[in-house]
C-alpha cells in the first residue's frame, strides 16, 4: 500500500475517533435548557443543595489595592467617621479596638461596626478549592450590591456589584456615574460586575449554584432616588418611591422631612407600598409595591440573572435570597415570582420569613411557600426544635417528644419543600452554632456579652464540639437542605452579631491572641486557627449526603427503638438509610429493627462498637 493511501486512512480513523471522542465527552446540557421546573415547585437542585453562607467583606481579602477608603463607605454608620480610620488588619485581635477606634472615645460595639477589613471577590475566586473541597454545592451569598456599609443591605445601587469588592473601584464609580440609573439601556458592566459573573462561572464549572441576598423592601439612604429626594423634596421625580411622612418647607428654619425607615433606621429608607390589609409584625398582608421602583428592581433582577442580555442565564445567578421579606406584600412576591421564573424557569427564592414575635415565637412559614411565592424560606424553625433537644439533661430526653416537634413542623410541607427548606443553624444574624449549642439559654435572647456578661463567648470545649458534630450528623441526615454559615466548618465561635462576623481563620495568615474583653465574666485567650477535625467532619458529611441518595431524595419517618434514642428512616426505594442518635451523656445499647444489622454502618459519629453507642454519638445503617 502506498503511503498516500496510508495517509488517507489514517487521517479518516484519526477524524473517526476524535469525533467519537467528542461523542462521549460532551458537556453537561447548558443549566439554561434543563427541563424547567413547575411553576410551584422548587428547583432539584436546591433539593439536593449543600449550602455555604458567604459574607465577601469577611471572607479573604484577594486584592490590597481596591480596600475600602472613607469617601466609599460614607453614610454608612450612625457615628463620624475619625480622619485617621483606616482598614483593619486581617489578624487583628477582635475584641481589642484599633488606635483610629480609640481616639473616637466609643465604647467597642460602636466602633466594630466602622470595621472594614477588605474581602472582595478575588478572595473567593482564590477559594474556590477549598470550597469544592469542603463539598458544598450550593453558595448563598450575603448582599453584593454596591453599598456604604460593611453589610450591604443599604443599597447605594442595585444593578451593580459593590466597588470595593473588584479591581478598580475608582473606574468603577466613573461607569456607574455616567449612567441614567433608572434607565437599564444605559447601563454597562462594571470591572466589580465582570470579576463577580468570572466567580459565577467558575464556581459553576465546579457544580456549584450561586444566589444573592436582596433586600427590596428599603434602600440605604445613599440609594441614588433616595438622595433626589432629600434634594428635590416634592419636586423629585422619586417622591412616590419611598414612605415619606412630610417633605421639608423651605420656608421655616427647621426641616420637616419624614420618611419611615426599616424598623425606624433613618438609613434604610422603606420603599412605598401598597397595602391592601393590614400590616402586622411577623405576618404575611396583601397588597403591591408602587410601579416605579418595583419596574427599576425587575429590570435589576433580570441583569443579575442574564448579565450579558442573550437570553442564556448559564453565566447568571441561579436564586435569590429575599431579605425582611414580611415587610413586602404578598402581591408583590407573586409578581416577583412570576418574573424571575419567565427568565429562568428554574430559578429558586429563598424568604427570610423569622420572628412574629421575638425571641419565643417563630413566623409561620406556611403563607409564604405554597408555590406561588417563595420555594422555601431559612428554616429557623427546624433549628429552634432541635437546638432545644439536643440541649437538654438526660433525665429530660423523650424523643417521642423530638418526634412530635419536628413532626408538626414537616407536615405542613409537600415533600419538595421539605427537601427545599434551607436548615441553617447560624448565620450572619445569629450566634455561631458551637456557640449557640454551647450555651444553654434561649434561642438568640442576650446572646453576647453585651447583653448578659456571663454569655460564654470563649472557645467551645472539645465537649461542646462533641455535641456540635452530633447535631451535625442530625442536620446532614435530617430532610431539607444543610446549611453552613462560613467560619462553622473551621471551629470558628462567637456570638450574636457582630461577633458572628469576624473574619474567617485563613493558615496562611497570622493572627494576634483574642483576648476576652473587659465586658464579660468569661475569662480567655485564644490563637485563631482552622480546626482540621471539625472541617473534615463537615467534609465528610458533605460526602455522606451526596453518597446516599436516600438522604437527599427520601421521605422520612420516626421509628421507636427505646432506651431513649432518637431514631428515623430515610425511605427511598430500596436505599433505605437509619440514623441513630445518643444525645445522652451515658452510653447506650441499640435495639436495632428488623431488616437492619450492627455490620451495616454508613457512617458513625463518635464511637459505635458492637451495637453500643456512645455518649453523644450517632450511627447510620443501611439495609
């Protein structure tokens, strides 16, 4: 054979196998043309979710030269800001106040919240190793938009990521001043937009969905229709957009402008709304949001979910955190709902849905997840229930009572939003879990040491973490989504906000000695670090969830085993799972049921030998 026809048939078994190759390594359907969700149904994927709690000003500061200066963080606090203020170091002993702090004459839980220590999205995109490593598949970010504050729910702007959080903050306010921000033709993306959507992709190409906390029921009060207002008055084009009491007669000394704030902060202006009944603390009413703003935040939503307008949402965020969402008329939610989904039909909503009446009353979540709002909201009310229990002496342990708490909070559920429900037990706005298990009072009721002295804020005993990762294996087999507030996987602790907030331990950063401050009786010095054993145990639960289907996608059901152990199923098809817990402080034999053997563990916490299980242990079996 000569060698041209050699040649040829090379080349054509070369182009065979390269186009069979192709074949069998095709990309995963873009997440734009999946099979959309029903309408009233929350997506799969947010059923299958592992969550991660991400605040970026605390995550990791990625980039020194886009810190936060005076001029960009103006407005942001009730107190003047000191001339010599300056970003505080990532290692800073928390509770010790900065040389700018101390010329103030404030007292530590005034200046704390001045505090800027720098983290933006370069931050996360150099974490997102570890993230995947960690096994969450799901991200809930704390809000991003362009803001003062270190918090972000004083909006300067919606339609843009906050300045401080890209490369080029400078550039960036250029971007959003030359734009009519009313007007979504005008609008470009800023460098903080583009790094943002960079993070979306790759935290995407890693399996991970990305949504975002808004709060549409106020703007800060350097939102840039609120600021025509304090300008113009009544000849403001925005005066309808806001809940304004009196505008200001320019004819007296005195200035008469009123305007109703979120819970009276003069900083976070009310967005005017329409109400049909009445609005009452902790209650869902009827009624809408007047139409300009609510036209200006659709067309914020639709950027933030397709940011280069092609229709194609696999580069956008995926759902939406919906702050205080109580204080927003039901109509407009529905709307909201219906909008979001026309974009992306398997967008989820998450409701920030909390207290009727706090700290003893949770919000009933059921108004609010019928299937025509929100497809879940933060699932407080599965944690308050099991916090309790798992708080309790042994002579006070009756899981026929555990059963019935959790029962009667389930069944209001169709079995999707059970599995939607996003089971956190802490975040941004609570005390960190090790702290809030390791102390046994109320439910976020004089969480730190501000409020009750003798409030242990000091580093958790490794019993205290003991009764941590038990809960934690209750809340990785338990029905609905797990939820990590960042920190809790590295041993982090605190109280109530602010100290939940401190920034996260990074091993490559060196850290000063926290010191118990002067306001608490509890007395302690700790080197901040990463805690390996209590990352892997979320790692590896993270790994138990996804091995097992049964305890993504089953139901669930109580079984009684005695000697006061709380047991339960997860049922699906033949991949049955049973989840034994000890929350005693003695050990304790298993009577195992039928179609169940001592030989088929899954997974233990804590020790498991022989059919004993130990104190504050748990065991998973299989058929």
């Amino acid at each position: 054979m000569s060698s041209f026809y050699r040649w040829n048939i090379c080349s054509i078994l070369l182009l065979l196998i390269c186009f069979s190759c192709a074949d069998n390594t095709k990309t995963e359907e873009p997440l734009a043309t999946k099979t959309p969700t029903p309408f009233n149904e929350p997506p799969q994927w947010a059923q299958e979710a592992v969550w991660y709690q991400l605040f970026v000003e605390r995550f990791r500061n990625g980039d020194n030269n886009n810190n936060p200066t005076l001029t960009n963080i103006e407005g942001s606090w009730f107190d003047p800001f000191p001339d010599s203020w300056a970003v505080t170091g990532w290692g800073h002993d928390w509770y010790a106040q900065e040389d700018w702090a101390l010329t103030t004459g404030l007292e530590f839980y005034r200046t704390v919240q001045m505090r800027r220590y720098g983290g933006d999205f370069q931050g996360v995109l150099d974490k997102v190793e570890y993230l995947k490593e960690l096994g969450i598949t799901a991200i809930y970010f704390n809000p991003i938009n362009d803001a003062p504050s270190l918090h972000k729910f004083d909006a300067r702007n919606y339609r843009h990521a906050d300045v401080n959080f890209g490369p080029d903050p400078v550039g960036d306010n250029e971007i959003i001043t030359s734009e009519t921000p009313d007007d979504p033709s005008t609008w470009k993306l800023t460098s903080a937009d583009n790094l943002f959507f960079e993070l979306v992709n790759q935290l995407h190409d890693n399996g991970i969905k990305v949504i975002v906390d808004f709060s549409w029921n106020h703007t800060g009060s350097e939102f840039w229709a609120f600021k025509d207002v304090v300008k113009n008055q009544e000849k403001s084009l925005y005066k309808d957009w806001y809940e304004i009491e009196s505008f200001d007669d320019p004819n007296t000394p005195e200035n008469e402008f009123k305007y109703d704030g979120w819970l009276g902060v003069a900083t976070l202006p009310d967005i005017k709304k329409i109400r049909k009944t009445e609005k009452r603390p902790g209650h869902p009413y009827e009624g809408n949001m007047v139409q300009a703003p609510k036209t200006h935040i659709f067309n914020v939503a639709k950027k933030w979910m397709d940011p280069n307008g092609d229709g194609d949402v696999s580069d956008g965020i995926d759902g939406m955190r919906l702050d205080v969402a109580e204080h927003v008329p039901l109509g407009f939610w529905r709307d909201f709902r219906k909008h979001v989904r026309s974009i992306n039909p398997n967008f989820y909503l998450v409701g920030e849905n909390w207290w009727t009446n706090w700290p003893d009353t949770l919000m009933d979540p059921k108004p609010w997840v019928k299937g025509d709002v929100f497809d879940a909201v933060m699932h407080y009310h599965w944690y308050k229930p099991a916090r309790s229990y798992f708080h309790l002496p042994d002579s006070e342990q009756i899981p026929s009572k555990f059963s019935y708490s959790m029962d009667s909070v389930f069944s209001a559920y169709p079995e999707y939003t059970k599995r939607a429900m996003m089971n956190l037990g802490a975040s941004h706005d609570s005390p960190r879990l090790a702290t809030s298990l390791s102390n046994k009072t109320k439910y976020k009721y004089n969480a730190n040491p501000k409020a009750n002295s003798k409030y242990n804020i000091g580093p958790p005993s490794d019993s205290d973490f003991s009764l941590v990762r038990l809960f934690l294996l209750h809340q990785f087999t338990w029905i609905g989504s797990p939820h990590i507030w960042m920190g809790d996987e590295m041993g982090m602790f605190g109280g109530d906000d602010p100290d939940n907030r401190k920034p996260l331990v990074w091993d490559d950063i060196t850290f000063d000695k926290e010191i118990n401050p002067p306001f608490t009786d509890i007395k302690y010095s700790h080197n901040p670090k990463i805690r390996k054993d209590v990352f892997d145990t979320y790692k590896n639960l993270s790994a138990l969830r996804k091995e097992n289907p049964a305890l993504v996608n089953g139901t669930y059901q109580f079984i009684n085993i005695g000697n006061n152990l709380v047991a339960y199923e997860r049922i699906l098809d033949n991949e049955n799972r049973l989840i034994i817990l000890n929350t005693s402080n003695i050990k304790k034999k298993v009577n195992l049921p039928n179609l169940y053997s001592t030989d088929n563990v899954v997974y233990t916490q804590g020790t498991y030998r022989n059919g004993i299980l130990g104190v504050k242990s748990g065991v998973v079996l299989k058929y």
